[in-house]
C-alpha cells in the first residue's frame, strides 16, 4: 500500500501536499474531507463557492493539474501532489507571467457584465479557464456545451460566453 | 457522509487483496457518483481504497481494436485521436452526458459502475429495493417520468443512467476484470443486469472483482452511426431516451446493424429480433418503423411514463435515419435533423 490510514476503529488523518495557488503545503487531512471543504473551511479560500455540493452547480469549480473539476465531488487526500488553482489564484496566474493585474478572463467578465449576483461566478471563472486549456471549444454552440455544467441562476450565460469568446479570440487564455 | 479508513494501493493485485479483506471496502476513483452517494448517506462504505495511483491509465491497441484503460477519464477518451476517428459513436456519446468538469473526473470503469438516478434510490427516507432489498419499490405508482418501459420488475423499475454504456453495447465491447479468482472477460450485454428479484445487483461482477479495461473491438462503424439523445433540458442531463444506432450498409442494403437504447431500462437495451430485422433490408423509414414497432412491443409503462414509448420509437426511426444518412447528432448544435 502507498498510503493506510489505519486499522478499522482507528481512523487516522493523512499528511497531504498540495500546491494551492503557487504556495506548497503541507495539510493532514482526514480522508472525508472534500477538497472543497478544505478549501473553504481551512485555508480559508472562500472564494470558491458551495452551491449545490452534489455536482449540479459548478460555483465549486477550480482547476486541478490545469483542468477544471468540481471540488464538491473529490477528496482532498485523492489529490495529494496536485497543483491546485482557484479563483483567488487566476490574477496569480497573470502577474507570474509579469502582468499586474486580473486574469484576462476576469477583466472579460467585468466589461461583458457577465455576472449579476456573483455567486456562480468564481466558478464561471475557474471553468473558463479550463474550457480554454482544454482547447476544444471553438464556437459559440460549443463553448456554450462546454459550459453547461456552470449553472448561473441570474441568467447572465449570453454575456459569460460573450467574455470568452473574447479572451479565446485574443489568444491569451492562461 | 460517514467516517471512513482510506488506502492507496500501488498495484491492481493490491487492490483486489484490500477489497477482498473487507467487505465494507469501497474502490474510488473519479469519485463523482460515489461521493455524491456518500453525502446522501446511500453509500457508507468503511473504507475507500483509492485506486487512481493503479497503472490504468493508458488506452492501447489490441487486436485491431482498443484497450481502455479503466481508469482513463471519460474526457481524455472522448477526445482521444484514435477514438474520435475509430469509434466516433463512443466519442459522441462521452460528451452527451455530465458536463466538462464530471468528464474530466469520472473514469471509464466508473461510468459502468455508477448507480441510477432514480429518485427513491437517492432518498433514505423512501422504500427502494435496491438500497435495501424487501423494502418494496416507491417508483411503481410513485412519480415514474425517468423510469424503465423495457425490462423492469415488479420490484424495481430504475434505469441506468450512462450515455457511454450505450454506445459500448452497441460496439460490443468487453470488460476485462481481475479478481480473487483471477482475471476474466465479460462481453458487454453480459455485464449489466435487470432488475429481476435482486434489484440490489447491478451488474454481473463478482465480489472482490475490479474491472482493470474496456476492450473495443475492431469494427469501428465511422460512418454510418449517430448517439442522439432526448432529455428535459439539452445539456447535462440524463437521457428520457437515448439511441445508439450504428450500421454497415452496402448501397442502401443494411449489412450490419447495431442499435442500443439509454434511458429506458436497467442497462442498455438491445434487442438481437429488432437488429436481425434490419439486415439485409433497404435502410428506409418504413424497415426502420419495422424495427422500432418490434422493440417496443414489450414496452410497458408506468403511471407518469407513457410517454417514453412514443419518444423511443421516434428516436429508433430518427436515429436509423441518421446513421443511414451518414448524419450523426451534433452534440453542440442541439437541433435535430
């Protein structure tokens, strides 16, 4: 076995690495922690929202290894070793590459106004992301699929898509 | 969601020991149906064996057709180069269902693996003979819409809810395990089951067993197929019905028809009378009417679901028609030809 947490009746926590938005740490986590839930209630990352917490909603959205999942439906201790980035991480993303400012993306969103209430929005972010990475959306139709799994109950999605097309015709995804 | 041991084997034979030294040991993979299960107290397994470090990631040729690893994430095989140009009905049908981020989580064996939707099944509070056998089953007369019309019992009426199984049934894959007893193979319309009187089983995997690949054989239907699903919303939901239709065809003559139904009962549905029909015959709508009229003799509805058997005979006759035409769904662009 590479990793045991211990007889049954003798449940133990488990020493984790994780690499959360360019900072390494070490976390001993008990194994029924979700990753969004360390997150959030931790590392005091909030920015990454529960919404539904079964996999529904997408506000939990973050990127892991670069490609998007949802934190509500994954164990932290299943990512051991992972790069993590979350909506707290994107201008991280964007001032390492020398830029001082919000992932392009994020500025996108401000300008298109694709958010009302903002909730689902680190998630739309963090999702937008990983659709770009992914690189298989081109058009309209299907960056509005590749989005489906970001529910957005303002109603915002023509301008969310607006603020991605933008950022994937400007070629600057990352 | 209860509290848990947690292991990580390195090797399949690791794996297959720690799940057949506990049988309150659950394998985990993706996670994404297993964890949701979990948090509805459905699932409470006393140990997770964590299986993602097990060398099963890869997809390889095999005898002229592919081995998927199992743990191969239904995103990379939808998007995997040799299985977009070998086998575009299984490519197609990944990316009918979930959304982007459960594609990337959820691993091929998984999908197999994963539970129904049934509403009952998912709420502790109900009577389901699946999540305790003899409980009696909420669904017959209860509300019924994404239930079964072929195949169910008077014990349980729930479908399964993968796209990916019903493109693999009509491919004729197979499922390769390993186990206490060693390894074997499952041809694919073996591998699930109706829910007869033992609800609780959904597949034919005996205990202890992990499923380690999905091997797909080498006639790739590139073509003449098409994964066209009908549903509530258009994306990221699961199917009403669902057609897998994939055929060989020499002119207009059918050579080879393949046909699987989603949505519509405890696995996906063949039916070998409806597919012996098509072959040799003109690929028309009125031979297509002819097959659907065959498959659908046996639908039986319940009391919200009726509607379904209508549903599923225009998605059979659509769905022939695309294959026949060489116009497969469009899984972005959600209007129907």
């Amino acid at each position: 076995m590479l990793i045991d947490s211990g007889s049954p009746g003798a449940v133990g926590t488990i020493g984790i690495t994780l690499t959360i938005n360019g900072e390494r740490r070490e976390l001993q986590v008990a194994p029924w922690t979700t990753l969004l839930d360390l997150l959030r209630e931790r590392l005091d990352l909030t920015g990454t929202k529960k919404g539904c917490d079964h996999g529904q909603c997408g506000a939990c959205t973050v990127l892991v290894n670069g490609t998007r999942i949802n934190s509500c439906l994954t164990l932290a201790v299943m990512k051991d070793g992972a790069e993590i980035t979350t909506v707290e991480g994107l201008a991280g993303l964007g001032q390492r590459e020398g830029k001082n400012s919000l992932h392009p993306i994020q500025e996108a969103f401000v300008e298109h106004d694709a958010f009302q209430c903002g909730y689902c929005t680190p998630g739309q972010l963090c999702s937008s992301v990983g659709l770009m990475n992914e690189g298989h959306a081109k058009t309209r139709d299907e960056i509005r699929e590749a989005m489906s799994g970001n529910i957005c109950r303002c109603g915002a999605y023509t301008n969310i898509v607006d603020a991605i097309e933008e950022v994937m015709h400007q070629g600057d995804a990352r | 969601m209860n509290r848990f041991d947690y292991v990580r084997p390195g090797t399949v034979a690791e794996a297959v020991q720690a799940l057949g030294a506990d049988p309150a040991a659950r394998f985990i993979a993706g996670g994404t149906n297993l964890i949701d299960l979990m948090k509805y107290d459905v699932e409470k397994p006393g140990k997770l064996i964590d299986i993602t470090r097990l060398p099963l990631g890869e997809i390889e040729e095999s005898d002229g057709g592919l081995r998927i690893g199992a743990l191969v994430t239904n995103a990379a095989l939808a998007y995997d180069a040799r299985i977009k140009e070998r086998y575009p009905l299984l490519s197609s049908a990944i990316l009918a269902g979930a959304s982007a981020q459960l594609r990337n989580a959820a691993s091929t064996g998984g999908n197999l693996l994963q539970r129904t939707r049934c509403y009952y099944f998912y709420d502790t509070a109900t009577p389901c003979n699946k999540r305790e056998p003899g409980t009696g089953c909420s669904a017959i007369g209860g509300v019924n819409r994404i239930h079964a019309i072929l195949g169910a019992s008077d014990q349980c009426i729930a479908t399964h809810p993968s796209d990916m199984c019903v493109a693999l049934a009509a491919l004729e894959a197979t499922v390769q395990v390993s186990g206490p007893q060693g390894d074997r193979a499952i041809p694919f319309a073996e591998f699930h089951r109706l829910p007869g009187d033992e609800p609780s089983r959904d597949t034919n995997l005996a205990p202890g067993e992990i499923i380690v690949a999905i091997d797909l054989p080498a006639q790739t239907f590139t073509t003449h197929y098409t994964y066209l699903k009908l549903r509530d919303r258009l994306s990221y939901a699961f199917a009403l019905v669902s057609v897998a239709a994939a055929l060989e065809l020499d002119g207009q003559t059918i050579r080879t028809a393949r046909l699987a139904l989603g949505g519509v009962a405890h696995k996906p549905w063949r039916n070998g009378e409806a597919e012996a029909l098509l072959q040799g015959q003109t690929a028309t709508r009125k031979t297509f009417e002819a097959a659907a009229d065959l498959i659908l003799r046996e639908a039986k509805p319940q009391s919200t679901n009726g509607f379904k058997i209508e549903l599923a005979r225009r998605a059979i006759v659509r769905g022939l028609e695309q294959a026949a035409a060489g116009t497969p769904q469009s899984q972005s662009d959600k209007r129907i030809q």
